[in-house]
C-alpha cells in the first residue's frame, strides 16, 4: 500500500494527528510521522512512531523523497508561512520541498489567525502551487474562541487522503480472498517438487482489492515477494494446505486463485533428511486435489469465482476457455507462458480475460496494472449478476 509522510506541526490539536495515523495504518498504508520540534511540547515523537508501528531510530530523511503522499496535520499559521516561503528548518518543511507527489493540508489554528491577509495570501500561494486544502473547519477552538480554525476531523483527512491515493470503496464490504505464489510438495524435510511462481500476480491482486475497500485474505505459498500491508496473510506452503485453508473460507464473495498449485506430490515424503546413495531414486507423484474445482463444484453462495491458467499460444488459451467451463468459474485469466518476458517471475503479464460472456485481451502492463483489468472485470460480473 502507500506510504504516506504524515507532518505534525506544533498546535493543541496534534493530539488528533494520533487517531489519523491510526486510520492509515489500519488502512494498511506505511505512515512516515514527521514530528516538529514544536509539535513535540504537546505530544511526544514517540506516540507516532509507536502508533505508526515504526522504530523511533529509523532515519527518517530516507523516506523525504519517497512517498505516495504529503499530509501535514495540524498545520498551523507558522508552518504554514514556512511552507509558502519554501522554509527548510525542520522534518515537516524539508518533506513538503523534497516531495514530488500530492500535498494535503489541514490547518489548525486560531481563528482570528486564519482569517489574517498574512495567512490568507500564504494559503493562496499554496493553492496555486497545487497543494490542497481539507478545513479548517467552524466550532469553538481549545481556547474557547468561536470561528473557523479547528482541525478538520481525522475521518475527513483521511478520507481526502485516499481519494488523492485512488483509493475506492467499490468493493468494501466484500470478502476476497486471493491465493499467490506457488506451493512446494515436499519430497523430505528439505527438498521438495515446486515451480517458479514468485506470488508477483497474487500479491498485486491482493493489493489491488485492498485499494478498494475489499477485506483481503491472502493465501500464500512461498512467496518471493513481500505480502502486501493491510490484508491477512495465512501461510499455505504446499497444495493440501491450500485447499484447507480455501475451504475454511469458502463464504468469501470472491476467490482469486492466483496461485501456482502443484497438480502432483510426492506420494511419500521421507522424514528428515533422505541420505544419498548410488542408486537412482524413484519418486512416485500422485495427484493433489484441485482447490478452484473444488470451490467451483462445492459453491452454494453466488460466489464469484476466478481462475488462471498459464500454458502455451492458441492451443493453450483454447485449454483454458475449456477450463472455464470444466472448473465452473466465472472468469478465466489466461497466461502465454511461451513466451519469456511475461508471466512467471516477471515484472509485467499480457493475459486474456475469458468468461462466458466473451474475451478480452489486456495489453502487456506492469503486474498492478493486469490486477486492476482483472478486479474491473470482477467487479462487472458482480454487477451483472445483481451481488
Ligand atoms: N488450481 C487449483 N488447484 C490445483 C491446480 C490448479 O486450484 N491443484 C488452479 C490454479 O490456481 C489456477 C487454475 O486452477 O487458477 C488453473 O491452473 P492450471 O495449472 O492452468 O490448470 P490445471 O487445471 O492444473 O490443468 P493443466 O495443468 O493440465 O493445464
């Protein structure tokens, strides 16, 4: 998810800049708190990077140029002169001159001190510089004024926050669960049969459906990648834990079988480590259970439900219209593995979204990019047939 550098400057409503942090990060998004000396006489640095789950020790100047978004709250009448003059002297000044990306500003402050043509004109200068504005808004002040100059509400900045993320709510309140990476049939306690999916796909899947608004399961098997923040990860490391775990939620409204799942394990796995000797060594394979039929064949509740295939040209996207109807799954996500810069262990994937009601090919795009085509496509379908 996003990483967000969050500016606290030195005002009596710092205390809310506590809960807006705790929403990002419940949002699943990496916050970055940038505490000001001034900030600090209300509350200590070490509540935010607590609250942000953060060491107190990280260097902070590393993440300056590296984030998704800049919000600054509370921001009061001083950094905000500071930032329409291009200040530096402080975390929060130098983030706002090194960012490159969105700017979201909440003032706090009194509001005799809002309403100044000092303040006024440097809120301008901002504006005009592409910086946006949430509050401040009317109400009686700490201090017992009445005016505008109160903190917006957490809720609201971080509501803004998402927008200016791409944030939806298109899927909240929905259940999905994705599975990723590929799973690894164990042929003693260290070796095992497996492939070379490295999760990329899911992951980005997963991520996606978050972004959403969508409570996100991921089921994974060896992953290469890191999960991503904010979704449930259940370990499923080979093909029989898969299906468990796929069937403890068989009540998700979505399943994205993503995952590369062994369709053969070794029939007896050794325990410990099988010493070496000069004789060949015969494995048997015996099939594994397939987890998307058996969803398919089992589901009750107007589940939607999403398979990939990867195989090879046109005989292979045939296969996989096969599979559409053979695995009872609503879209198919068809992968040409013949070819080397797309797919497995690769950055980028071209594949062909195939349900019933016909094809559609999505051009060759970084991996996020194919899992927003294919959570569009999930969402069609969930619209077309009335979930
Ligand atoms: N799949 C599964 N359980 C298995 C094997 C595959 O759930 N044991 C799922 C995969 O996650 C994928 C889809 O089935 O979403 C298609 O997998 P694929 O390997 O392309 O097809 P198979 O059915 O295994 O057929 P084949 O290997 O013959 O192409």
């Amino acid at each position: 998810m996003a990483r967000v550098l969050v500016g606290i400057s030195g005002g009596i409503a710092a205390y809310k800049a506590c809960d807006l942090v705790r929403l990002f990060v419940k949002g699943g998004h990496e916050v970055v708190p940038l505490v000001t000396p001034a900030a600090e006489r209300f509350v200590r640095a070490e509540t935010f990077f607590a609250l942000a789950r953060r060491s107190p020790y990280d260097d902070l100047y590393v993440h300056l140029t590296r984030a998704d978004l800049l919000v600054v709250a509370p921001l009061t009448a001083n950094t905000l002169a500071k930032l329409a003059h291009g200040l530096a002297d402080n975390l929060v000044t130098e983030a706002a001159l090194a960012h490159r990306g969105p700017v979201l500003l909440a003032p706090a402050m009194n509001p005799r001190m809002w309403a100044s043509p000092a303040t006024q004109s440097n809120v301008e200068v901002l504006r005009a510089r592409g910086a946006l504005f949430v509050g401040p808004g009317e109400g009686e002040t700490a201090e017992g004024e009445w005016g505008v100059g109160r903190l917006a509400e957490p809720e609201e900045i971080f509501r803004r926050s998402r927008e200016l993320l791409g944030e939806t709510d298109s899927l909240a309140g929905r259940r999905v669960l994705v599975s990723a990476g590929g799973t690894r049939e164990p042929l003693d306690a260290v070796r095992f049969v497996g492939n070379r999916s490295s999760g990329r796909m899911g992951v980005a899947l997963a991520e996606e459906a978050r972004r959403r608004g969508a409570e996100v399961t991921l089921l994974a098997a060896n992953l290469a990648v890191p999960p991503p923040r904010g979704v449930e990860v259940v370990e499923t490391p080979t093909a029989a834990a898969m299906l468990d775990e796929a069937l403890a939620r068989r009540d998700s409204d979505v399943v994205v079988m993503a995952a590369a799942v062994a369709d053969y394990r070794p029939a007896e796995s050794a325990e410990g480590k099988r010493p070496k000797d000069d004789q060949p060594w015969q494995v048997t394979l015996e099939p594994t259970a397939d987890v998307l039929r058996t969803l398919g064949e089992g589901r009750t509740n107007g589940q939607l439900l999403i398979g990939f295939a990867a195989d090879r040209g046109d005989r292979g996207l045939a296969r996989a219209r096969e599979k559409l109807e053979q695995k009872r799954v609503d879209l198919m996500v068809y992968n040409d593995i013949s070819r080397s810069d797309i797919g497995f262990d690769a950055g980028d994937n071209e594949v062909v979204l195939i349900s019933a009601a016909g094809e559609r090919r999505v051009a060759k795009a970084p991996k996020d990019e194919i899992a927003a085509a294919v959570v569009d496509a999930a969402e069609e379908l969930l619209r077309e047939q009335g979930r």
